[in-house]
C-alpha cells in the first residue's frame, strides 16, 4: 500500500481529558470539536503524519460554570487561543499494534514536544459505506503548567484545587 490520506470520523471518535480535583478525586471532560488531517500507510505506520486542531472553546466537562472558568484568561484564553494543535514529528513501532507519536502540542501559543502511546486497533470495510475504516486509541499526559495553564488555589486542609498532570485519552476512527 501507500501513504494516503484518510478523514476523521467524529461520530466514533473523541478527545479526553482528566485532572486531579482537590487532592482526591478527578475531573474528566471533552473537546467535542476537532479535525484532523492524517496520511497513511496502514501496512507501515511509522510513515503516516498526523495533525489535530482541537476548537479550544468546544471543552464540556459537564459543569457550565467550570467550562466557563477553563476558556477564560485563566485557562485556555479561547479569545486569544482559539485552538490547540498536535503535529506529530515522529512515529516508532513499539512492538505488536503499539506505536509512540511524538509530536508538537501547542496551547496558549506555546509548543512543546510530547509523546503519545497509541494502538492500531486494525482496519476494517464499513458495510454501510464500503469505504476501508481504521481505528486507533492513544494515550498520555503533560503538565498544564508547561503551557502557562497556571490557575489554582490552596485547599485549607492542605493541597491543592488542580493536579498539574493532565491525562489524554483518544479515540479515533478514519476512513478512507
């Protein structure tokens, strides 16, 4: 086969996110708007290219008042920042269907490298469309504090409101 290039499926796709909440507990949460330009090769992985734009302002995690908090200057600045991207820069076969994507994540204009475990869950012909479909799931986590996402505040019985480790969880569906 050849490198081609193949479209997101929103439908069976998603982007999400958890954080600690006061030293006990999580916050999970979605960007419910994205695209993605990907060119593959489903025989050779390690040759595809990868770039997300997430709609920063799309972020749902289920509580008004908070998503409200997470677009404004505090957080993701939506106003001034209206999208986050992923660029990979290198894919590497890690055994099995396991693969890294390392790649350029940029929130609030500053980029960082970071590296994404992810896994090819196979290809398949969708009986609806006849068009070849593949999925993936990957994983992963940085620190909000690399891309000045600085916010919180000091809980009285010690700790903090907000872990600094944000955890990714991606699911993705393409077709050709």
């Amino acid at each position: 086969m050849t490198v081609e290039k193949w479209n997101v499926d929103p439908a069976h796709s998603s982007i999400e996110f958890q954080v600690k909440h006061m030293m006990v507990s999580k916050v999970k949460g979605v960007f419910k708007d994205f695209s993605a330009n990907l060119s593959l090769d489903p025989e050779d992985l390690t040759t595809a290219s990868l770039n997300f734009t997430v709609d920063a302002a799309s972020i749902d995690t289920h509580q008004e008042a908070r998503d409200g908090h997470l677009k404004s200057p505090d957080f993701f600045d939506v106003e001034n920042h209206p999208s986050i991207t992923f660029k990979s820069t290198k894919i590497e076969a890690g055994g099995g269907n396991e693969y890294k994507v390392t790649g350029d994540l940029t929130i609030r204009a500053i980029t960082k490298t970071i590296t994404l475990d992810v896994e090819y869950e196979g290809t398949s012909k969708d009986p609806m469309s006849g068009n070849m479909v593949a999925g993936f799931e990957g994983t992963g986590k940085f620190n909000r504090k690399d891309f000045e996402l600085n916010y919180n505040d000091v809980l009285e019985t010690g700790g903090v409101l907000i872990g600094d480790e944000v955890k990714l969880n991606i699911q993705i569906e393409v077709s050709k």
